[in-house]
C-alpha cells in the first residue's frame, strides 16, 4: 500500500516536472520562420469565398497551395448532410511529397468560409506554444456523430470538440493523420479526423490536442455571441470568453453570415482611421472603355406608388448612354397605366428598346422579376440587369456608372427612408431568415461608417453583371420560393450558392418613398402625400425659389403690408386646378352657402373648399410648414396658429362670375395663390386694395400675395375679361 503511494506521488511530481519543462522549453526554442509555414486549402471553383480568402492570405504574405483546382467536386453537400472527403483525399496526395520535411509546419484550411485576421508568424508563435506536434481547431458542437460526446476529453475550460476546417502540424505528423485515409470522396472528413483523435493510442504518438481556447481557430458556428471586433491599430477578431485573438476565423455551419460581417472589417477593410481600405480594388474605369456596357434595366411597379411620373423623370436623367439602356417595366397597377402610357409616348425613341407587361397579364410579382431577369440571361450582349422598384427616388445621376465600376456580382447603392432608419438592406438575419439589426446598421445607414459592404438581404434595387445569369445563376426561377417575398428569394438563393451581395454607401444615391396609404381614389393622389413622402412633396409641389425668401430676401412688397412670394410649382398649380376640376362641383357664387357656419356667405365666390375634396388636413400642414415661416420674416413678431376655417379654391369666368366686390376678409391675414398665367390663360384680373389705391394686376403663376385681412386692408377681386382664373385662398387665423 505504501508502494503504491509512493507510487502515485512520484508519477504526479513526474508531470510537473514535464509540464514545467516543456513551458520552458517552449519559451526559449528559436522562433520557426514564416518561410517553414505552407498553407493547403482545398477549392475546386474560385468561388467568391475563395478570392476573399486568397485576398486575406496575400494580406499577410501566407504561402498557399490550392488543391484541386478545376477539378470536380465529389464530396457531397457538405452545407447540409455530410461529406468533404474529398478534402482529405487530396491533402493526402499532396503530403506525399512533404512528409520527409521534419521542420515543415502545414496549416490545413477551408478556404470557402475562412479568412485569416494575423500573419504566419503570429500562428507559427501560438502552435508553438501549444507544445503539440498537430493542433485541430476546436469548437462548442460536435459534428456529426453526437454519441462521440462521451468519448472525448475532459476539459477544464474551453472548447471541448473537434472541428476538421482547421488543422496546424509537422509535416510528417500530418502526414501520419492523413495516410490512414482509405474511405471514398463523400465520406465525412470531420468523422475521420474525429476517430483518429479519439483513440487514446494515436492522440499520445501523434502528439495532438485541440486548440480549445481558440488561439489559432476560431470557428463561429454556435460561438457567434462570444465573437466581437476589437479595432486598435488594426481590427481583429476577438473571443470575449478566452480574452484570445484569433488567427484564423471559420463561418462554419450556419455563421457564414456572421463571417461576411466580420470580413467587412478584418483583416484590412475597414476601420475609423482609413476607412474602407479596399473599396478601390478590382474597379472598371468607364472611361477607358471603348463603349459602354448594355445595360437591360427592370422597373417593377407592384403596388400604387406615389411619385410615379417623377421616378421614370430620373430614370430618363441618368447619365449614361441611352442606346445602351433596354428598359422592361412590369406594371401591376391599373392606376399607373396612363403614367406609363405618357412615359413612353414622350419617349418612345430615347432608350434602344422599352417593353411593357401591364396587369392584364395575370404575372405575380415573382413571376415577372423572374421574367425579367431571364431577358438578361437570354441575351449574351447584355452586360448588366438593373432592377429598380418604383419606390426607389434616385437623386444621383451617376448611379449606374458607379456601380458598374465598383465591378462586383451584385451590388446595390444604399437607399434609405427620408429621416428613418429603414433602408433597402439588412446587415444580419434572424435564425428563421429574417430581418435582424447588424451592430453596423445604423452606422451604414447614417453615414457613419461608409465603404463596400457585404450583407445577406438588399432589396428594391441592385445591379446584376450578365455574366452572373449565364455562368452561376443559370436557372430561370430565384424569386419564386416557398412563402418568401421575391427579393428574399433571390437573395436566399445567392447565399446558397456562394455568390456575394454588397451595398455602398460611398455615395448618396436617393432615397425610398413610403408607398403605405396611398390612396388613388384621387385624380391627381401626389398632392396628398405631404405627410407620408415631405421631401418629394416638397420637391414637387413647392416653387424652387421658395428657399431664396429666407437667403436672398426673394420676396416683393407692391403695395403697404401686401407681400409676394413664389410658393407652388408650375406642377402643383395645375394638378390642383385639375383636382378642382375632375370634382366639379363649384359653388355657383350663392349667398346661400350650407358649407359654413350660418349657411351664408356675405361676399360669396363660385369656388370649391379643400374640405371638399378631402384635402384640408393636407391644406393647413401646408400652411404651417410653408406659409408660417414666411408670415413670421415679413411680419416680425406675429407667430401665427396656421390655422385656417375657409380653404378654398375660386374660379373667375366673365360668364359665372368675373370679379369680386370689395370686401375685407374674416382673417387675421390672407394668402391668395395664383394657379394659373395672365395673358395665357386669362385676360384681367388682380386685386385692388382700397386703402392705398394700389393695384396687383399681374399675378404670377404659383406666386402667393399675403395681406392683413380686417381693417386696413379693404380689396376687391378685378374683372377677368377673358378665359377662367383660378387662385386658392386662405383665411388663416380668423
């Protein structure tokens, strides 16, 4: 019994020694040179992944060899079952030739889903410090065989089962890992390496452990929220639970996602100081080409969008060749027709084809940006497929051209909701595929942070080269899948496939208008959009010197506390007039009036009240937003409620009613607006104010007079001699 502790005793202070011995034998032996470091990844296509991986191994000056290049692939989808043994099949081949090398360090990687974030030397010093012969990366999961759990080691601390998408090792021990190999192309690689490691016997001769603290290997499945940037000098990746940096960073399973993020930044794409670092990479120069690519661009309209005229304006705008622009439009909105119809009658000979599938033929939204793409795809002269929806509102002429020169696959310029932060794009998806917030997002949608960024969902607008239709994207349907929108589709199919997405926001692009509650029961429906879409309301319906009343002063004063200043546009004065019109129920110039207080109208007009048409609310914000600044420049002091009881529109004929008797009016002022031109429209005309017998009898169109209303400001309406006048009057404050 005393034997045997002695024993005991002896053997424990053995291992002490040993461990003590082999720290510090680690500590003093001569740093391995980079030179002794060969990296062999398997890649049979150059997939987007790969480049990006060969990308980050020139970045730090890695040795690679690929292996199996061009060949095919026979070792199953190992995205979703098992398989990869193929990749062990050819490292075999390929260690033949290397396993005599003794002082040969072999780092064995996927190449797909990996990126390295340090250089050789900082692997070369953290194997060494393993003190093993051959390191296997490790991981949280194990995979594929659960009933292997119990089999493993403990560990104290760290990641306790093997991951086969990185190895680090002495040639001839990898080597003696890999010669056992004697299973077909499909069989699991991880499996294998799993049984090995698991035998007692080969983990003690073959000198191997696992990289448990993640010093080298960093695979992401299941490790996600354990995985942060740290930006410093550089940006690395950092595991927050071992407070470790690690080398080599694999999206294994399903955190390629999360690998594409990270990859946004490490090792070199992007940090606060330089910002983005390699959006210059790979661009094509326009300029040095001979003739501009072809472009077919897809405009898509599958819900009522307001501003519909005003999209295809800035479609017609870009600058590019529109020789080179074949244009097809789905349209799936009755009320749209007569928009497309006018689109294309003023511009049937500008693009070199335009085609248009309306609503008659039946097609889901699907099925028509499938059909469109397939026109690209069918087309070997077609060099991109832009597809845009008609909620896109493109402000940037040379938006095509930039993206073309970007020369990505597919890639997409940022749009944003004006003064939201809902954009076209995610930068992270939830476990069942949908929308999740990125820790970025908002940095990108604000401008925070700008570049070339690879995200898994865009939307409502993106270019797509030809070349990507007829080599990777073959097929004719990717937006039609199971019960997902057809942008989710598409984008569901190219992550599937490998194939990288990017947005930029290099550039101010545009912006997205807010197609909920539009309603198109009106004539003209743009008018009441103020609330939902302000900026293209404003840049639509208000007068383009407005903004010149507050920086230059663009105001006149033609009579005593009688101000005129442009306000409408030439487009808002007429669609009002046609509003007024397409509801026709003018008032005939009655004393007798049931719209107001009291049924009767002492100094009446034949006019129609905004309220009318359903049109005060948008009326009065118009007056608050537009009217009031300008009420408190030209009379300091008056704050006023841009409030208003009568809001209406007046029409002057010499048949129904010419002119309007002097009168003042129930308003602490007035503003009455001009809709439509002198001498073109209608002969005579203006106002009279009495007090100091002046007279405006010239109005300008979308010109606005703003007078006090009570007391010192008694005016008459002056004889229309020829045609109809129409102006638009409010009592604001009575």
């Amino acid at each position: 019994m005393e034997y045997l502790k002695f024993y005991f005793v002896f053997l424990c202070w053995m291992k002490l020694v040993n461990a003590a011995f082999s720290v510090d034998t680690s500590q003093t032996l001569a740093p391995i040179p980079k030179e002794k470091l060969l990296v062999l990844t398997v890649a049979t296509e150059e997939t987007d992944g790969f480049l990006r991986f060969m990308q980050s191994a020139n970045y730090f000056n890695y040795t690679v060899k690929v292996l199996g290049m061009g060949s095919e692939w026979r070792g199953g989808d190992v995205g979703r079952s098992i398989g990869g043994g193929q990749k062990v099949r050819l490292l075999k081949e390929a260690m033949e030739d290397l396993a005599d090398q003794d002082d040969l360090v072999v780092l064995s990687v996927d190449s797909y889903d990996l990126i390295f974030a340090a250089g050789p030397e900082e692997i070369l010093r953290k194997f060494q410090q393993a003190n093993h012969k051959v390191l296997f990366a490790a991981e949280g999961l194990i995979w594929p065989d659960k009933k292997l759990a119990e089999k493993y080691p403990l560990v104290r601390s760290g990641k306790r089962f093997l991951n086969s998408g990185g190895i680090i090792g002495y040639a001839p021990y990898i080597n003696k890992v890999v010669a056992q190999w004697n299973l077909h192309d499909n069989d699991d690689d991880q499996l294998f390496y799993t049984k090995i490691y698991l035998d007692p016997l080969q983990r003690d001769i073959l000198n191997m452990t696992l990289d448990h603290k993640c010093q080298i290997f960093q695979n992401l499945n299941g490790a996600v929220d354990e995985v942060l940037l740290k930006f410093g000098t550089g940006v690395r990746v950092r595991n927050t639970v071992y407070d470790s940096l690690p080398a080599v960073v694999h999206g294994n399973g399903n955190a390629k996602i999360y690998l594409n993020y990270l990859a946004n930044y490490v090792p070199n794409a992007w940090n606060y100081e330089r910002g983005c670092s390699n959006c210059d990479e790979n661009m094509v120069d326009l300029s040095q080409l001979q003739e501009y690519p072809n472009v077919l661009v897809g405009v898509f309209i599958e819900q009522p969008s307001p501003f519909l005229p005003e999209f295809f304006q800035r479609l017609l705008t870009l600058d590019y060749p529109k020789d080179k622009l074949n244009v097809f439009v789905h349209n799936n909105v009755v009320y749209h027709e007569r928009h497309i119809q006018r689109f294309w009658e003023e511009n049937r000979n500008v693009f070199n084809s335009f085609k248009v599938v309306g609503p008659e033929e039946n097609l889901s939204q699907g099925e028509a940006r499938n059909m469109g793409m397939d026109l690209c795809r069918k087309d070997a002269r077609c060099d991109y497929y832009f597809s845009i929806d008609s909620d896109v509102m493109l402000t940037n002429r040379q938006t095509l051209k930039v993206l073309i020169e970007q020369n990505r696959k597919i890639i997409a310029p940022l749009v944003t909701r004006h003064g939201k932060l809902w954009s076209n794009f995610w930068g992270a998806l939830s476990l069942d595929g949908y929308y999740a917030r990125s820790e970025d997002y908002i940095d990108i949608v604000q401008g925070k942070r700008v570049g070339l960024w690879n995200i898994p969902f865009m939307a409502h607008i993106y270019l797509l080269k030809g070349e990507l239709l007829r080599n990777e994207l073959k097929e004719r349907n990717y937006f039609v899948l199971e019960k997902l929108d057809p942008d989710m589709a598409l984008c569901r199919n190219a992550r599937e496939m490998g194939v990288f997405m990017f947005i930029t926001n290099r550039h101010e692009f545009g912006r997205l208008i807010s197609t909920a509650n539009y309603n198109t029961s009106h004539y003209n429906s743009d008018l009441w959009q103020i609330f939902e879409n302000p900026v293209d309301w404003k840049e639509k319906y208000i007068h383009p010197n407005y903004t010149r009343i507050f920086t230059e002063n663009y105001l006149e004063q033609p009579c005593p506390d009688v101000f005129w200043f442009p306000v409408f546009s030439e487009k808002a004065c007429d669609e009002i007039v046609e509003e007024m019109e397409h509801y026709g129920s003018w008032s005939g110039g009655k004393h007798e009036d049931k719209r107001i207080s009291g049924g009767y109208e002492t100094v009446p007009t034949d006019d129609i009240h905004m309220k009318q048409i359903g049109f005060d609310k948008e009326w009065l914000h118009f007056i608050r937003e537009f009217i009031s600044p300008v009420t408190l420049k030209v009379f300091s002091g008056y704050y006023t409620k841009g409030y208003a009881l009568m809001n209406f529109v007046v029409k002057y004929t010499p048949e129904r009613q010419a002119y309007l008797r002097p009168h003042h009016d129930s308003s602490t002022f007035t503003i009455n607006i001009a809709l439509n031109n002198k001498d073109t429209d209608f002969q005579g005309g203006g106002c009279r104010f009495h007090r100091y017998n002046c007279s405006i009898e010239s109005p300008r169109k979308g010109w606005s007079f703003m007078h006090p209303g009570r007391l010192t400001h008694l005016h008459e309406g002056l004889p229309t001699t020829n045609g109809t006048r129409y102006i638009a009057v409010s009592f604001i404050d009575p």
